[in-house]
C-alpha cells in the first residue's frame, strides 16, 4: 500500500522558515514529487516540483527565491525549505507523488500540513 505523509508544518513569524518533508512508503518508483497548497477560499495550487530521475526542479513565481525544493534523506523523500515566510504563505501544504507502475502512471495525495505564518 502506498502512502504518503507530510511532516514540519507548524506556526512561524513572517520573515521565518520551516521545512516540511514528505516521504512515501511502498516498495515504488516515483517519477516525480510535488508540493502543493491550499489557503482557505482559494483553489489548490502548485508550489514546487522535483524530478526523481533528473533532480531536476521547478518553483512557482510567488515563491521563487524563497522555497527550495529538494531530495530528502532517504529515497521516495522530498523536502521544501520555506525561507522569508510571508502571511501569504499559510496554507495547508500537500505532498503529491507521480508512481510509476510500469503500466501507467498514478498520482497519491497526503493528507497535509499545516503553515501558519503570523505575527
């Protein structure tokens, strides 16, 4: 059974970091791994992305130069370095994962944590 589980969330200052990590359990192979938010009221938007094969990565605008997104400590991990948090940021933050089953591709969803950035 493939699960995925995100960690690190928590309540930070503007101008803070935190750095959440996803990992996901399963003898699999990722194709990619994603990391998304949902603020409340707003649609469920991309954030960051890495490629499993190419380490390849990608950021969105509104965060480039702040988040960093990279391969985490072990395999099938990815983590999301958030530097100069704004108020903007807060959301709940969602691992997605692209497994490649030989026959196809699948998405799987965590469940998500929680950034609070206040002051």
């Amino acid at each position: 059974q493939i699960q995925v589980v995100e960690s690190g969330g928590g309540s930070v200052q503007p101008g803070g970091s935190l750095t959440l990590s996803c990992e996901v359990s399963g003898d699999i192979r990722t194709n990619a791994m994603y990391w998304y938010r949902q603020a409340p009221g707003k649609e469920r938007e991309m954030v960051a992305s890495i490629s499993s094969h190419s380490g390849r990565t990608s950021v969105v605008d509104s965060v480039r130069g702040r988040f960093t997104i990279s391969r985490g400590h072990a395999r099938n991990t990815a983590d999301l370095t958030m530097n100069n948090l704004e108020l903007e940021d807060s959301a709940v933050y969602y691992c997605k994962v692209n497994v490649d089953h030989g026959v196809g591709y699948w998405d799987y969803w965590g469940q998500g944590t929680q950034v609070n950035v206040s002051s």
